[in-house]
C-alpha cells in the first residue's frame, strides 16, 4: 500500500469513529433534554435542541462522505454514559465537545495533506460548530 492509500485509508476509519461520535451525541442530547428538569433544566433543554440538528447535520455529511470515499458509513453510535445530574452532565457534554474538537481539526489536516479541499474546509467548519456547543456548555457550567 502506497503512502496516499495508508493515508486515506486512516482518514477514512477517522472519520466513521467520527460518526460514531455523532450518533452518540445525538441520543445523549436526546435523552439529556428529557432529563434536564428545573429552571436550569429548562434552559439547557433549549440550548440541546438547537445543538440536536447540528449534530444530524455533521452525521449526515460524514455518512455521504464516507460512502463517496468508498467507505461503510458507521450506523452505530458510540457508548455513552447515562449521566442524569446536571454538573457532572454538563462536564461531560463539554469534554466530548472539545475531544470532537480536536478530532475534527486532525482529520482535516489529514484531508488537506490529501488535497481534499471541500473536506477540510467542510470539517473546519465542523470544528466551529462543536467549538461554539462548548462555549454555550461552559456558560451555563460557570453560573452553576
Ligand atoms: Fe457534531
Ligand atoms: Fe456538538
């Protein structure tokens, strides 16, 4: 295998644990806003249901990219922790949040290395977005 495949290979496993990750976000958040109760509760339930489709989104782009790069989209979600009580949630939510962060910036160095442009620019964006879910996690955590 020359070093190009080895490359594209690893990008392609990247991003299905990525997906996997998407999938796990979404059922967590799903089930985190039917558990999220009290006025504080009320607001991180909005805040989640807004985070919800920016999740689908990033789940729907990976599989279609996945599937062009010839690969087998993941369908299943990565394990979660059924964490009920809100700090310990919160901190939870916030570090998945910054380790999707960090996978998303590498995989788009990866892709940018490979001259996939619309990838990298694509999972930048990404990066963005799960950047912005931590930043609106770590506001309501501070005022805990
Ligand atoms: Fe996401
Ligand atoms: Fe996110």
């Amino acid at each position: 295998m020359n070093e190009t495949m080895q490359a594209s290979e690893e990008l392609l496993k990247g991003l299905n644990d990525d997906l996997a990750a998407e999938w796990g976000t979404i059922m967590r958040y799903t089930f985190q806003s039917a558990k999220a109760l009290g006025l504080r509760g009320a607001e991180l339930r909005e805040i989640l249901e807004k985070e919800i489709p920016d999740e689908l989104g990033h789940a729907r782009y990976l599989t279609d990219v996945i599937s062009d790069m010839g690969g087998d989209p993941m369908m299943r979600a990565r394990d979660w922790e059924r964490v009920t009580e809100l700090k310990p949630m919160l901190e939870m939510d916030l570090k998945m949040e910054l380790g999707d962060v960090e996978n998303y910036t590498k995989h788009a160095k990866l892709a940018e290395e490979l001259g996939l442009t619309e990838l990298k620019v694509k999972l930048e964006e990404m990066a963005a977005d799960e950047s912005r879910h931590a930043r609106e996690l770590n506001r309501i955590l501070k005022g805990l």
